[in-house]
C-alpha cells in the first residue's frame, strides 16, 4: 500500500474513494460533482459491492479516468472501501459516501489540516445536508458515552451561523467523509471489517488514537451529503447492525470496569425498552432484527478484538 508521490503543482496526490451498492445514479452525481473541484492532483476510484447491473459504463461516461473495482460479493462498508484502499496510490485517502457531493475547496482544506497540524492522522469536513443547504449534519463528534454507548453529532439539524467555524479534534471522523494520511494508514491498518456495516468508523478512529494520532474537524471544508440513501431510515437491517455493532463496539474499546456498567445499562434498560416499543408499534420485523443483534454478540463470546469478518 505504499503511496505514488505523483506531484502536480507540488500538490500530493490525493486517492478518491467510494463504494457504489445498486446506486450508479446517486454515483454518478457525486463524480459529477469533482468537476467544480479546483484541486486537479486526484485518482477517483469507485467500489462496486456486487450490485445487480454493472455500474462501469456510466461512471466512465462521467469521470473517464475513474478506476472502477467490482467485488463479487457485498463485502459492506468497510470491506468495499478496503478494496478501494489497497488499489490506491494517493499520499492522502479521502473515503465518501456515494451520497455526497463536493463543493470547490473541500480537498484543500482537508490537507491544510494535516499540514498545519504534524498529529492529525484523519480529517472530516464540515457537513450539510443535502436537501437542506445551510443546515449543519456534522461539526465534530461528541465522546461515545461509556455507560449507554451513544453519541451525538455536534451542530446536527442547527443553521450554519458560523458558530462552528474552528477546526477542532473530534473523538470520530464522520464515516461519510474522511481524510486518512498514508502514514497513519500504514500504522493503523485497514478499516475493521468485522462490523460489516455501521460503528466501523468509530473503532477504526480508536485504533488511529492508540497510535497516536488525532482526529480533527475542518469547517473550512465543506460536503453536501443525502443521508441514508442505501439502507433507507429505520430499516431491520439498519436495526440489526446498530444493535449487533453498538454491542460489539463498547466490547472492544472499553475497559473491563467499562463494559460492566454498559451491559447493566444495555440489559435492563436498552433491552426491556426496545422490546417493549418494537411490540407496541407491531414491528416485529424490527424486534427479530434487535434479538439478531443481541445474540449475535452472545454466539461470538470469544475475545472481541480477535474477531474478524466471516
């Protein structure tokens, strides 16, 4: 995995990753979207998670560079950026959800911050939300909570009035957009591919902090992005993997005194009450994917941080 230091301009080269799953469309607008984009020293490169029809031919038509990798099977979020990451040759890795696009500016805001700041192994910009411009997604992350396992956004659904306008370390990198070096790459390793889906950013920012390095966020760069346009709000999927890798997630990055009070809360708390609301609203469906989450982590008792993606 070692960088290409292709200079254009003195400018580093920066690897664009993205990973497309039935989505071309929603694809091809965020490569249309690198057209507005001042910063020219990029390789674009796009990861197809097995979907249904062959994506190649109408990426191309939009970025005729654009370096398309084809899994054979959905390999989830992590996986298929991994894909992109070993076929990259960029000093710098900016990984983006097919479902946001670029405003002129966001790539040299992003390197500013690495440059100015020698600690910064990983960078996310500031977000908006698509269909809302103005309205602030992202500014940061607060601290995964040690006793429930949540967190918030900083500045979700607030008006941009600058009141976030200072870069600043964040516990999280925002998965939808994040700038690794190649140096804290190459420390780290790849993004965690057991959580297949969701919470996978989150232990892949804690590996980079045991390594030393720091998270920032950058208001002065700015992305526009859809939400979740691919598992869709509140679906069982989503259900199962949040419940499945919030567990897995506190397992492998809390201390034992940690895990114990998060499993008090998590037992008799978060499980009577999701129960009981999945019952109630008649969301069965839901309910059966809440149980899968649980059980999951029950059938996979052995020491969380030797568990890899099956």
């Amino acid at each position: 995995m070692q960088a290409v230091r292709t200079e254009h301009n003195n400018k580093p080269l920066v690897s664009i990753i993205t990973v497309n799953y039935n989505n071309s469309v929603v694809t091809c607008e965020l490569l249309a979207s690198l057209k507005i984009n001042s910063y020219h020293n990029i390789e674009v490169i796009v990861v197809d998670n097995a979907s249904k029809e062959d994506p190649t031919a109408a990426l191309l038509n939009i970025w005729p560079t654009v370096k398309v990798i084809r899994s054979e099977k959905n390999l989830g979020f992590a996986g298929g950026n991994n894909l992109g990451i070993k076929a990259a040759s960029g000093s710098y890795l900016f990984l983006v959800n097919n479902d946001t696009e670029f405003t002129d500016g966001l790539i040299e805001g992003l390197i500013q911050t690495f440059e100015q700041y020698p600690d910064a192994g990983m960078v996310s910009p500031k977000f908006h939300y698509f269909f809302h411009k103005g309205t602030i997604e992202y500014a940061g992350y607060q601290a995964v909570d040690p006793f429930t396992g949540r967190n918030a956004m900083i500045g979700c659904r607030e008006k941009d009035n600058g009141q976030y306008d200072a870069v600043s370390v964040t516990p999280y990198a925002h998965g939808g957009a994040m700038m690794i070096s190649r140096e804290a790459l190459e420390k780290t390793g790849l993004m965690p591919e057991v959580y297949f889906l969701y919470y996978e950013e989150f232990d892949w920012c804690e590996q980079l902090k045991r390594n030393g390095y720091k998270i920032y966020y950058q208001y002065k760069s700015l992305i526009y992005h859809k939400e979740s346009m691919t598992t869709g709000k509140n679906s069982p999927l989503k259900t199962y993997f949040i419940t499945r890798n919030r567990l897995l997630f506190m397992r492998r990055n809390t201390t034992m005194t940690g895990r114990l009070g998060f499993m008090l809360y998590f037992t008799f708390l978060t499980i009577p009450k999701n129960t009981l609301q999945f019952l109630l609203k008649r969301e069965g469906v839901h309910l059966k994917a809440f149980w899968r989450g649980i059980f999951w982590n029950i059938q996979h008792l052995k020491k969380p941080t030797d568990l890899c993606v099956e």
